[in-house]
C-alpha cells in the first residue's frame, strides 16, 4: 500500500502548494508572501509585527527623528496666510496685533489707557481678556504702508525661520521644536508687556526667532561642533537686539533669546533615561506657568486689581 501524500499550502492561499515556512510563526508561506529575512524568510503578518516592536530612531535631545521638517514650513505658510489676510482686512492687524491696554472710542481711534474711562470708550487688549493676543502678534507682520521695513518685514522674518527652523527641528523633534518656538513667541510677548508702554502694540515673528537663535546657540554647544561660525552669529543676533533698541521691539526680542535658551537648556542636558521627557515637560511647563503669572500680574495692576 502506498503512503498517503501530504499536501502543505500557504495559510494565506489555501489553493498554493508550498514547502517553505515563517521562521517566526512556522506557517506556510508562498513566494508571493515571502519576505526576506536575515535567516529565511518571514511572512507579512510577522513582518509587520515587527516592523511595530522596532524602536524609532531618536535625536540627541529624545525627539522621534523626522525627514521632512513640515513644522517649520507650516510656520511660514502660517505667517504668509496671516499677512494675506492682513493685507485683504486691515482690521485683522487691529483685533490680533500684541497689545497690553488701549481705549478705542466709537470711531476707532485709540489712546492711552488711563485704567478708569467714560462708558463710551471700551478698552482693548490683554487688559480685554484677549490673551490669544500673546500668541496670535507673532504670527503677524507690518504692511507695506507702516513702518520703515514694509514688505521686507516678512520676508526677512521668514527667511531666517527657514534657515533655523529647518535645522533645529530636526535636531529636537517637531513636538520639541512646536514648544520652543511657541514659548519663545510667549517669552517675546510677556517682556513687551512688562517692559514697554501698555498701550504700545506688537507684531512680528521676531521673539520666535530670537528663541530660535537662542536655541542654535545651545544646541551647538550640545553637539560639541565648530563653535566659530555658532559665536559669530549669536554675537550678530545680540548687536542686532542692542541697535532694534531704537528701530523696533528690543522688548520681545530679549524675552524670546532668555525663553529660547532656557528651554532649549532643558531639552539639550538633561540626562538620557526614562525620566528625560517628563523632566523637559515639566520644564517646559514651569516656563509656561511662570509667564503667564507674570502677565496676570501686569494686567491685574493695570486693572487695578480686576483681571
């Protein structure tokens, strides 16, 4: 009597006869499910189980390593949709612009805040609750009919955010580099509120980008690189915040180099383990924590004890 014949088929194409197995679940596989593998040949479940267990390639600082740096380029397609629009109505600028206290009669004209006024003045600002006005005045620029720089505002602006933007996300990781360049707007806003006049209003990507310089600075030093050519353009950004003195706001410019470095500190030394991203979190709220209370207690002593 002749012994029966075994047939072995793939477990994914029950009508395919084949003779090879996974070397990790021991199935059949057929050549069309073959995946090569350093011993063998594994199926696409397994492939793809592993493919999971894999841990993502990190940067220096604990950040998920990205190719593309999409953060920074939706940074300036931001700004550039913002100024558009800035530029179609003139009152987006008025309602979003930096600007801690000011009285607008019913005609629109502004003055100073005095803190008591008659009822047909209504007060703008911080002062007004508007504290999305920390964030939204660094994404906003002069027209080409204010100020002395114009059209060059933004274009020098973004240019410098698609040179540094571009390396340092990919040296801290998109969500690392989201918080360094929001709070260094934060940093920039909050020292243009306690340093300037009240009434005085803000725009510009400056304080983000004096962060970003910051940042630059910090990172160099981290990596342990050619520290020349790093010096020489952290000592231009400092001549520059020292000359914009009389020319523009040297306020949000400082506030956004001390945010900047200071949370770039916390993402560049604090030591590798699992405590590193709770640590650079906390850190990163502790600064949060710190300007806001900082702007509370401005508007509250411009409103005389009312926020």
């Amino acid at each position: 009597m002749e012994p029966e014949s075994t047939l072995t088929t793939c477990y994914r194409h029950p009508k395919v006869e084949c003779r090879v197995r996974c070397v990790r679940c021991d199935r059949y596989i057929c050549p069309d499910c073959m995946r090569e593998a350093s011993v063998g040949h594994q199926c696409p479940a397994c492939v793809r189980e592993g493919a999971r267990s894999v841990r993502p390639a990190r940067t220096i600082v604990g950040g998920r390593v990205s190719g593309t740096p999409v953060v920074t380029y939706a940074l300036i397609a931001l700004n550039v949709l913002a100024y558009l629009v800035q530029l179609v109505f003139p009152g987006f600028q008025d309602r979003f612009e930096m600007v801690g206290a000011r009285l607008v009669d019913p005609d629109g004209v502004a003055y100073v805040y005095e803190g008591a006024y008659f009822g047909y003045f209504h007060s703008e600002g911080l002062v007004a609750g508007e504290w999305e006005r920390l964030i939204t005045g660094g994404f906003l620029h002069l027209l080409p009919t204010q100020g002395t720089f114009g059209l060059a505002h933004i274009v020098m602006n973004m240019l410098a955010l698609w040179h540094l933007g571009r390396m340092l996300e990919t040296q801290l990781g998109r969500a690392r580099f989201v918080a360094l360049y929001l709070l260094a707007i934060l940093g920039g806003s909050v020292a243009e509120l306690l340093l300037a006049e009240p009434s005085a209003a803000f725009v510009g990507a400056s304080g983000g980008l004096f962060g970003l310089g910051a940042a630059h600075y910090v990172m160099a030093r981290r990596l342990g690189g050619d520290m020349a050519a790093v010096n020489r353009s952290t000592a231009l950004l400092l001549v520059w915040l020292l000359v914009s003195a009389g020319l523009t706001s040297w306020q949000g410019h400082l506030g956004g180099f001390l945010a900047g470095g200071a949370v770039t500190a916390a993402f560049a030394f604090v030591p590798p383990g699992p405590r590193r991203a709770p640590v650079q979190a906390a850190a990163c709220a502790g600064l949060l924590a710190l300007l806001l209370l900082l702007t509370y207690g401005k508007v509250s002593q411009l409103t005389g004890g009312t926020v």
